[in-house]
C-alpha cells in the first residue's frame, strides 16, 4: 500500500510551493502520494497551521520550518 504525505498548504505560498517541490523530487526515489490541504478550507487547521505553514505531515509527525530539508524529510520516509 503506498503511503500518503500530507502537504499543508494555502494558495501564493512561496514556501509551499518549494515544500512541494521537495517532496515531488522524493517522490521519485520513494512510493507516496502528496495530499494538499489548503488551511483556508478547514477553520481547524487554519488555527493549528497560519503561522506555521508549510507544514509536511509523515505518518504521525510534522516538519516545517528549518525541518523541511531533503535528509531530514528523507529520513522519514524511510521509517
């Protein structure tokens, strides 16, 4: 079963848009697959994520910030 990656995202992101980058390069070493969602459709993750986004969800942990980097995203995947 190919595993999921959840990508919390809003829409003229910079940083979102290289958040995705990243994980489409890894995609093409690893089997996922990359759900987007947007914060402005959920009040609940507009609250947990506005200041935080772009956020990378793998399995139960979440990297943003100085944590979106290949290795450590990578690392991840691979757990």
């Amino acid at each position: 079963m190919q595993s999921t990656i959840i990508l919390y995202t809003k829409e003229n992101c910079g940083l979102c848009e290289q958040a995705k980058d990243l994980l489409e390069s890894l995609q093409l070493i690893h089997s996922f697959q990359i759900e987007e969602r947007d914060i402005y459709t959920n009040d609940q993750w507009l609250e947990q994520y506005q200041l935080m986004i772009p956020v990378v969800e793998i399995g139960r942990t979440q990297f943003y910030g100085e944590q979106l980097q290949p290795e450590v995203l990578e690392a991840a995947i691979i757990k």
